[in-house]
C-alpha cells in the first residue's frame, strides 16, 4: 500500500484538533465508501473457497499441463530392489525420473496448511480493521468515555470538547486503511484457484526456512509498545509521549547494565 497523502484534508499545520466527525469524513473518502458501507464489506470480505474445489482444480490443471507425468505418477515402475548395489541402469534412470516427476507433480498437490494459513491471516487483519473502525466510529459520534482505556491505552488525545488531534487522525487512519487493503488483497488471492498452483505452504517449510508461525502472520495487537516495532504496518503507531517514554526506559536500563558491568 502506497503511503497516504493527508495534507489536502488538514487546513494548515498550525490547527491541531479537528471534529471528531472529521475523521470519518478523511476515511470514507480515501476508502471511497460510508462507513457502515465499509464495515458491512468488511465482514463480508471472505475465504470462501474449499478443500475440495482447490483438490478438483489441482487434479484437473494436471491433466491438462501435464497428462503424460500424471499417468507415470499414477502407474509407478514395478518396486526395485531396497539393495542399491543390484539395480541395473534401467532401475538408476527410472529412479531418477522418478525423483524428478515428484518435484514436477508438486505443482499439483494441494498443502491444506496453506488455505489455513489465508484463513487465519485474513481473520486477523478483518478483526484489526473493525476493532479501528469502532474506535474511528465511537470517536466521530461523541462517544469516546465508552471506549477510554482503549484511548489511553493508545494515547489517543482529545480536547475538552471531543476535538481529535491531527496526528492521531493520522494515526488511526493509516493502519485501518492497511488492514483494510491487505484484508482485500489477501482474501482475493486465496480465493483464485490458481494461486495453489504456485503457493505452497506448510509447517515443514516453515521450519527448513527457519521461521515460527508467529513470524508468518499480523500482529493480533492493535499496538506493540516497543520502538523496534514502531513502524509495523497495520498497527498503530507510537505517540510522541509513548515514544519519549519508551526511550527514556531504554536510557535507564542502558545506565543500570552498564553500572552492572563496571561495578562487576
């Protein structure tokens, strides 16, 4: 997603709140729908494709590509020897071919991890982008004390009168629009059959790459209060106060370990 221009919605930098109406006003229009509109789609926006169709392309696709390798695959030269030494070099080249015709008909065999993985990744950005949604809702319709320990929680500032601070327009837009985004593009790829074709995924090629789930999908967190991940897409950024916060943390720890280390 490319970044977001916002400068056209603010009047100049020196107005800092805005009506929290205003808001949903800069969202609907960078999404190019209402609200409700965009919740409703939102939920709708589903994996719907099934094992059973993804198997059924696969079988079919491999009849059409490559009738020939289906058919060796099928009906594999009769067992050799388990002693290597007595294999002729028919048995070495049949082996050999059929080595390759099972990295060949890979392309056809349906890894279920995969449509779990879209169903799961898919979950967690359309929970991301209503739970912002209801806060840019509550927020724009006055109803922000329903939702206060959220606000502090995110450090979301409004004035007196309800009034919302630019930057935190911003940074609630921002990762609802990604969310958003990447929630369409997500469901749209699973729900292609031929993605299957080229898109493999299973735990064991997690592990070879040396990767952890958790490494392969959102964070379920609307925020991370940690200055490495301040700049994740699809979370909420950090405050200037949280940031200064978080760096004044670090600053004391950093004089305590090396207080430890020259004391040691």
């Amino acid at each position: 997603m490319a970044n977001l221009d916002f400068e056209p919605y603010f009047e100049s930098i020196d107005t800092q709140y805005y009506d929290p109406k205003y808001m949903i006003t800069i969202l609907e229009n960078i999404v190019g729908t209402g609200l409700n509109d965009m919740k409703n789609k939102i939920k709708n926006t589903q994996v719907v494709v099934s094992k059973e169709q993804i198997t059924e392309y696969l079988e079919k696709k491999f009849e059409e590509e490559s009738p020939e390798l289906k058919k060796r695959i099928e009906n594999p030269k009769p067992k050799r020897s388990r002693n290597i030494c007595k294999w002729t070099d028919e048995d070495i080249q049949a082996s050999s071919q059929e080595f390759v015709d099972q990295l060949s008909a890979g392309r056809y065999c349906f890894e279920p991890y995969t449509l779990k993985y879209f169903k799961r990744y898919s979950n967690i950005v359309r929970n991301k982008a209503l739970f912002l949604l209801s806060i840019i809702e509550k927020i724009g319709n006055s109803d922000s004390m329903s939702i206060q320990d959220v606000l502090s929680e995110l450090d979301i500032q409004l004035d007196e009168d309800g009034k919302v601070l630019r930057e935190d327009i911003i940074r609630l837009i921002t990762p609802t629009v990604y969310n958003i985004t990447e929630l369409n593009e997500k469901v749209t790829k699973a729900n292609d059959l031929s993605t299957y074709l080229t898109f493999k995924m299973s735990k064991h090629s997690l592990y070879r790459e040396d990767l952890s789930e958790s490494e392969i999908y959102p964070s379920e967190s609307l925020q991370i209060k940690d200055l490495y991940y301040d700049s994740v897409k699809g979370n909420v950024p950090l405050s200037k106060n949280q940031r200064a916060e978080l760096y004044e943390q670090q600053r004391i720890m950093t004089k305590k370990l090396a207080k430890m280390l020259i004391d040691l």
